[in-house]
C-alpha cells in the first residue's frame, strides 16, 4: 500500500501554497492523497458569529465540495483518482478533526499551511496548524508564505 498524505485547506493563499508542496511530493514519492477542508462554521464568518441555518449550511458545505474537486483537479490531476480523496468536514475543533483522520488513515504526513497570526486575532482565531502539530500522530509539514518586507 502506498503511503497517504493528509492535506488540508481552508482556500487561503497559504493554503494554495501546501497544495502545491503535496502535489509535488505526491508527484515525486507515487503517494496517495486525502484532501480535506475543515472548518468551524461558527469561527468561518468571523468571531461571535452564530451556527449557520441549516440550508445554509448545506450551501455551505456544496461549495466547499465544489473547492475541494477544482483543487483535486489542478493541483492532482497527474495522481489516478483512486489515489485522491477528499471530503469537507465541519467542526467546531478542526486540528482535532485532522488528527482524527490523519490517525484513521494511517497517513505518515499531514501538510497544512499557516497563516502566521499573533496577538490578539491569533487568541481568537486560534491556531490548527499549532494545535495539529501538538496532538499529530505523524509528522507534520508547515507551509508558511513568504515574509513581505516592511
């Protein structure tokens, strides 16, 4: 059985840039991919935001369904599909939910981005990446985007 590499989005530039490292290692190394997006649909429009209604929801989750396919296709279309899956995911802790899968699979990789938050929006946001790195249960791969000169 090939190895599996856990990849996870949520859309954002960082996000576009582990896509593309795990594109390349999954490229390079002949491994299979699960491609997840998870979010917290209460934290997904903003602090203090409120459980979506749930035909909002399902809109929701059809879109980010919709993302996942477009980013299978462009940045794994070289792996068969039966070497790419992929599923949305709402929960309330997502770096839990990446471990869950990650563990469940039996990935030896799990690649993510970062988006670099501090002080106050990173203590209301919280961090996945942080978290996923602490309770992983393989390696995990963090992609940060390149620092822009102040």
């Amino acid at each position: 059985m090939k190895p599996l590499i856990v990849v996870c989005t949520d859309f954002s530039p960082c996000s576009e840039l582990a896509l593309q490292r795990a594109a390349d290692i999954a490229r390079r190394d002949e491994t299979r991919v699960f491609l997840i997006h998870t979010y917290d649909p209460k934290k997904a429009k903003g602090p203090g935001a409120r459980e979506p209604a749930e035909g909002d929801r399902q809109a929701w989750d059809e879109d980010s369904m919709h993302q996942l396919t477009e980013a299978r296709h462009r940045y794994f279309g070289h792996l068969a599909d039966t070497d790419v899956q992929y599923d949305a995911i709402p929960s309330a802790h997502p770096s839990i939910e990446i471990c869950k899968i990650a563990k469940d699979t039996k990935a030896s990789l799990i690649i993510l981005g970062s988006h670099g938050r501090t002080g106050m929006l990173r203590r209301l946001l919280g961090s996945v990446a942080e978290a996923t790195v602490r309770h992983a249960p393989c390696s995990v791969f963090v992609v940060r985007e390149p620092a822009t000169p102040t």
